[in-house]
C-alpha cells in the first residue's frame, strides 16, 4: 500500500489493482475503524475520509496497513441484463483502434460478463469490469461537452453506461433504454457494487428495459413543495441562482452521488442559528444577489454569508436598510431583497421553523451537476414555513467573517499538497504558489475554473484511472489550468488532482467571486501523509 496525502480529513490508499482495492474495501466494511467517515473505492485507489476530532491520521494509516489483502471478493447473484444498440459515434474508430471489425467488437463486448467494480462521477454511474482484456481502449484525447444519457461507453478496460446527459471522455459504441437511475425505485441506482452485468445486442430493435427493477422512472428527482397552510415567503426574482441548501447528501457513495450542500457551511449553520432552527437546517443560497421575496403571515428571517445590502419594504410603504447576521422580523406583506454583494459571493437566508420542503436521499440540498433534490427556486414560487413551536430562541449574536473575498485583493488559500503532485514538474509545482490564477466566468457549484499566465505542466503523461474526490480539490485537465472542486464536483474523477483547499479554507474558498484573483499557499511539501 502507498499512502497519498488529500486534505487534513482524507487521504488516498493506492493499490497494485483493482482486486486488491476491493479487498481493501470490503475488510474495512466487514471491520469498521472508528473515526472513518467515508470510503469510495476507485480502479486502484480508496479514498479514506475521517474525522480528525476521532482518529488521527497515523492511527489509520497504521491501522490500514495491517490489512490483507488476499481475500477475494464474492460477487453477488443479482444478474442485470442491459440491451444496447450498437450504434454509437466511435463504434468504429474503437473497432480500427482495436484492430478488429465493428461486429467482432459487439460479439467480443457482450460475450463476457461484468461486475460492477465502483461508482462514481454521476448518480447510477457504475464502472463495469471483468469484459473481454482486448477491450482495452483510451479515453477521449478531447472530452465531448454533451453525451446523450443511455450511451455505452469504454475507457481503459472498463464499460460503463451514463445515466443521464452529461460531458464526459468515454468511447461511446452504443445506447440503452434501461435507466440506470430512477428515484422512484427503493434504491435509485440499478447497478450496485458486486452486481453482475451482462449486455445485450438490440441493435436495430427496440432496446427495452429487460427486467421490473430497470423500469422506466416514476417520478423526477426534484423534491416536491408542499401546499402553504400557514406562514410562506412569496419569490419574487431569483437572481442569478437560488437553490435549498443544507448540510450535505452524505453516506450515498455507494450510488455514485456526492455530498453537495451549502458551499459555505459556516454560513449556512449561522443563519440557522439566528432564527433559532438546528444548524442543519435547508436554507436559500443566493449566487450574487438579486433575490426578492413577500412575506405572507408573519416570520423571522436572517442573512448570512455574502456582504449584501438587505434592503425591507413594509406593507405600508415605509423601507429601510437591515444588517445581515441578525434577525428579522417580517410582517404580511412586509418584501425583503438583497443586492449585489460588495464582498463574497453567496448569501444563505434561513427562515425561522425552516422551509417545508422534503428530502431526496436525506437532504434537501439541491446538486446542480447530478440533479439530485428540490428544482431552482424561480420567481413566482411560494416557500412554505413549517410551524415554529413556542419558546424557539432567536437572535442570538453572530459575528460576520471579516476577511471575505472580494475582486479587489487577491484571496490566498492555504493547500495542501497531493495525492498526485509527484505528475507534475517541480517548474509546475512551484507555478502553482507563485503564480496568480483568475476566477473564470466558467465557473459554478462545480468548481471555480481557473486561468493563469502559465499552464501547469505535466510530468507524466500517463492516463490516470479514476480515483475518488474530495471538496476543496485542484484537479488538472489537459489544459493545465485547474478546476477547483466545490460542493457540486464529481464523487471520481480522472485527472490528477495536484493539491487541496485545506479544510479550514473551504467556505472562504466558496464565497470566491467571479474576476477575483487567488493565490494558493501549500502548508508543507508534499509527501506521506
């Protein structure tokens, strides 16, 4: 085992193979460490997050090392039979890739069965392995920006089916029908880690769904809103984004989908706080102002995160500037908007009792890159209250940062660095600290897109096999320029990750506004953890 740093709560374990890390993973499943919050198996990798007030991280590490990894993993007797048109744009360049013909490569794809190994980059996403080893093909040099949900993909030895459109860099042969996620089954994704997996050739046929638990879906993954009985903030303009947010989707690796939740958690659990609800609680983050809400009935109200103006309007026409990081009390009819922040770039407002709005997989928080929870709050929508028990405590202080971001001054970010420093040249690995990055309009929840002078340079030219992600990360692309990962980015990911937002970091690194400049300052050379 090779122990590779990832941020002060993780790390990554690298394996000799795929075998091996499934090993790994199911005797850490079979005999829990304490402290180990969460474990996403890749094609050689395991990504360990913990929780540092537990365990520590030498305790782990020394824990895990004393693993076998002899035993082999039992494959489960769930048998899903997926049929696939082969028909897909680079059926036949893989073909010339392979040296073979287009009906060799579909006899030689749906003659072996798979298992699926992990998942991960999108709910229902599962890395299909155990094919035919001739079927051993590169990923794209140059990722498309759309594929159509039910293509049939390879990459290196493994198969896999998107479950919904997205970009991605896989050699697409075929489609499906069969849906590989669908909230409205009892477990939303069709191929489950062990499942065993067969295709099917439907070519010029119908592709049907070839068994009751690959039904099409029943119903949207967007939570529904319940009917106000009582007290509702009435939206009247959104902005540039608001969606519910709350603490994360947490424990659902297993289906591919990741955490999400408030970009700035501190702020999120300060609004909470002022209006006296859990700090967990769903509240409305707002992307760079521009919400206004009516109140209808009466409710108390508080704004956090971003250097907003908050501007009240009473029924009676009166209006009047309000502080954020405090409570405030609204009256029927009474509007409340907030402006264009002067620093940071999202606000949190929580509602006293909390929105009335339900869960999907546990959390109400809204992932725009996999789908997954409420619809975007849009002008017109009425937010519902749900009923506050007396006696509830509000108000009480909170103290606003003091240091947000702005486009002004540079924001400096402290990193630390790895699990894959060591592929890029130390040219590169100095570039990263000394050179200042632009936060690109390109980015979003998904990550901040950077843009610097110099790209950063890559030391081995390899291709990476996907490996589990964490918030806060600086992935590379082809480009040399870095994404760094917010609360939306991908639970895998297939290029090397160069270093980490350190922990402590990572609600300043969310409140960074478009324009801005940054800096990133590693906290100790890289190396083992």
């Amino acid at each position: 085992m090779r122990f590779l740093p990832v941020n002060l709560d993780a790390f990554l374990v690298e394996l000799d193979d795929l075998p091996q890390t499934l090993a790994l993973l199911a005797s850490l499943q079979a005999e829990p460490v304490a402290g180990i919050e969460e474990l996403v198996p890749a094609a050689r990798t395991l990504l360990v997050r913990y929780r540092p007030t537990k365990v520590s991280q030498a305790a782990l590490i020394e824990r895990i090392g004393t693993r076998s990894l002899a035993a082999q993993v039992e494959r489960e007797a769930t048998l899903i039979e997926i049929p696939v048109d082969y028909s897909g744009e680079d059926l036949d360049e893989v073909a010339q890739m392979l040296g073979i013909s287009r009906d060799e490569l579909i006899r030689r794809h749906t003659g072996s069965e798979y298992t699926v190994a992990f998942t991960g980059f999108a709910p229902g996403f599962a890395y299909l392995s155990g094919g035919d080893p001739s079927l051993d093909v590169p990923r794209r040099a140059t990722p498309r920006t759309r594929i159509p949900a039910g293509a049939v993909g390879l990459a290196g030895t493994f198969s896999g089916v998107y479950p919904q459109a997205s970009p991605g860099g896989w050699q697409i042969i075929g489609v499906t029908a069969t849906p590989m996620w669908d909230l409205g089954r009892e477990v939303p994704a069709l191929l489950q880690p062990g499942f065993r997996v067969r295709f099917v050739d439907s070519t010029g046929r119908p592709s049907l769904p070839s068994s009751p638990c690959s039904a099409p879906a029943r119903r949207p993954s967007a939570a529904p809103i319940a009917e106000p009985d009582g007290a509702a903030l009435e939206i009247r303009s959104t902005g540039l984004q608001a969606l519910f947010q709350d603490t994360g989707r947490h424990g659902q690796a297993r289906q591919g989908v990741s955490a999400s939740g408030a970009i700035d958690q501190g702020a999120l659990r300060a609004a909470n706080r002022l209006v006296g609800n859990a700090g967990d609680a769903a509240c409305v983050e707002i992307a760079y102002g521009g919400l206004q809400l009516v109140c209808r009935g009466e409710a108390v109200v508080a704004v956090t995160g971003a250097d907003a103006p908050i501007d009240i309007t009473c029924s009676g026409g009166a209006s009047w500037s309000a502080p954020g990081y405090h409570a405030i009390a609204l009256s029927d009819g009474d509007s409340l908007t907030i402006g264009a922040p002067r620093a940071g770039s999202r606000s949190y407002l929580a509602v006293r009792g909390g929105f009335a709005i339900a869960p999907v997989l546990g959390s109400c928080s809204t992932d725009t890159l996999a789908r997954v929870g409420p619809k975007p709050i849009a002008a017109g929508d009425v937010l519902p209250v749900r009923p506050v028990a007396r006696g509830a405590i509000v108000g009480l202080h909170e103290q606003p940062p003091a240091d947000l971001p702005t486009v002004q001054q540079p924001v400096t970010l402290d990193v630390v660095m790895g699990p894959r420093t060591d592929w890029f040249t130390p040219e590169a690995v100095a570039l990263l600290a000394s050179q200042v990055w632009k936060v690109t309009p390109q980015s979003n929840r998904v990550g901040l897109r950077l843009a610097g002078e110099q790209p950063l340079v890559r030391a081995n030219p390899a291709e990476l096999p996907s490996e589990g992600t964490v918030l806060g990360a600086l992935q590379v692309p082809p480009s040399g320029q870095p994404v760094l990962f917010l609360a939306d980015h991908p639970l895998t990911g297939g290029y090397p990750v160069i270093g980490a937002v350190a922990t402590y970091h990572l609600d300043r690194a969310g409140q960074i506004p478009i324009g801005a400049s940054v800096r990133f300052n590693p906290i100790h050379p890289f190396g083992t953890p």
